[in-house]
C-alpha cells in the first residue's frame, strides 16, 4: 500500500514537467510530422507525400541537405579533435591556471549566434582588422581570404563547436586513472602508446556521444550562418526557416517535410554513432 503512496507522489511530482514535455516537445512535434503530409497546394488533401518528394528531388534543397551535411561534417571533426587536445588540457593543468582556463571556455560556449557572425566580420571581414593588416605588410594569402564563402562559414562553425567538445569532454577526462598511466611507464611505453591503448579506447563512448551532440548542434544552427551569408548559400535550416517566414509566401507544408528530413538526418547520425560505439566497445574489451 504504501508502495502504491509513493508512486502517486512521484507522479504528482513530475506532472507539471510531463505537461511541459506534452505542451512543448510531443505536440508539436506530431503536428509538425502530420503538417509536413498536408498538400500545399489543395488543403482538402490530408496525406500525400509531395512534400518529400520535392525535398529529395528538387536541386535546391538537394543542395541545402548536402551544404548541411559537409559544414556539419567538417565542423564536427575539427571540433572533436581540438576539443580533445582542449579537455586533456584542461585535465593536467592545476591551480589558478585551471579556473582561468574554465572561465574562458564557459564565455566562449556561449558566444555564437550574431554576435560571432558580427565578430568575424570585424576581425575577418572584407575590411576587417586583421584583412587590412595583411594588406597593409603584403600578406598576399591572408589579404585575399574571403569570409563570405563556405570557407568562413565552415570557420565559424568549427569556433563554436570547440568550446562545447571540450565541456561535453573534461568529465571523461576523470575516467582516465593515474595507475594505468604508471603501469604503461613500467611497461615501457610512451605516450603514444598509452593514448593508443588505454586512453582514447576508454574515452572512446564520450568521443561518439560528443559527437553526436556536436552533429546535432552544426546541422540545426541557423542564426550565425543567416547572419554571415543570409540566403547566399542554401543550407537546411535557413531553407526551412524561409518556408515559415517568407516574404512573399509561405510553405509550411513543406518547411515541416524539411524539418522532418533534419531530424532524420540527426537520427541516423545518432543511430550510426552508437552502432560504432557499441563495435568499439566489444573491440576494446577483447
């Protein structure tokens, strides 16, 4: 009886958060998936699937899945991998140095959006700071770099991926123990061979998780690239945002067919991230 108390306790206590979910996770997420089945052009149509077949058939939106894909893509491996180097860093240094080195990267986390679009075409734009210094001394390279291409985009994208790989990372960092570092050291190995070995196959689900999450973060960002190129190069989330917000017309229909085929894409990207991690997993324990 009093086991049947407490589970109507715990429900009563997480009511308003499952209201919340319901309100603002599951019905609009099921209102968008029946939208995205409605016909634009003859609303007395409940189901068809041309909205999908204009996604994948279309050029344009063929080209805004593949421009998603590659930033993403790119994004996510040089973010991974700094923020590898940036976590191991964080995880030896000590003292003072350490809660500098937290300060920075908490700002930096949180520094995206307009604001780094702004930011870089200050420092890199076509009169930026650092531009009209190249110019200036005949650094011919840096003089003629071009912010407002993919090469700029995929730049500021990899920015803002940095800080959140190397918190998502810092934790696993934790998980690495100082006797195995000391038994690789009496085995004669090196460095290498430790993080070869030992360390990255034990930091290897954070790494898959890690991604996952950076993936997911590249591929549904929309301000900074809006801000940067506005509708000059066509990626997934801006093409969606203009079904929504045209100037002329809208397509909502057709926004949500697009909007369903990113979280597909997110999904499979999740989907693949653990598959490998769970083969690594099986290979590590060998």
């Amino acid at each position: 009886m009093k086991k049947k108390t407490n589970i109507k306790l715990y429900f009563l206590a997480l009511l308003p958060f499952l209201i919340v979910v319901f309100l603002y996770e599951i019905l609009p997420l099921l209102m968008m998936i029946l939208s995205s089945f409605r016909s634009e052009v003859d609303k007395s149509i409940l189901f068809t699937l041309d909205n999908y077949i204009t996604a994948f058939t279309r050029l344009a939106y063929q080209r805004a899945i593949i421009n998603s894909l590659k930033v993403t893509g790119i994004s996510a491996f040089f973010g991974i991998v700094i923020g590898f180097i940036g976590a191991q860093a964080f995880h030896n240094s000590t003292g003072k140095i350490k809660n500098v080195f937290l300060t920075i990267l908490n700002m930096v986390s949180n520094f995206a959006g307009v604001p780094l679009a702004f930011a870089y075409m200050i420092i890199l734009g076509n009169s930026g700071v650092i531009i009209q210094f190249a110019k200036t001394y005949g650094l011919t390279a840096l003089a003629n770099f071009d912010l407002y291409t993919s090469t700029g985009l995929n730049l500021m994208y990899i920015y803002f991926q940095i800080p959140l790989a190397t918190l998502l990372l810092v934790p696993a960092f934790y998980g690495i123990r100082q006797e195995w570092k000391e038994a690789n050291l009496l085995l004669n190995g090196n460095g290498f061979t430790f993080w070869t070995k030992v360390g990255i196959p034990v930091l290897l689900p954070s790494i898959f998780g890690t991604l996952s999450v950076l993936f997911a973060n590249a591929l549904a960002a929309y301000a900074t690239a809006y801000a940067l190129l506005m509708n000059n190069y066509s990626l997934l989330a801006i093409n969606i945002t203009g079904m929504f917000t045209g100037d002329m017309t809208t397509r909502p229909h057709l926004g949500a067919a697009l909007s369903v085929v990113m979280m597909l894409l997110m999904l499979a990207a999740i989907l693949i991230n653990n598959f490998i991690n769970r083969q690594t997993s099986k290979w590590r324990w060998r």
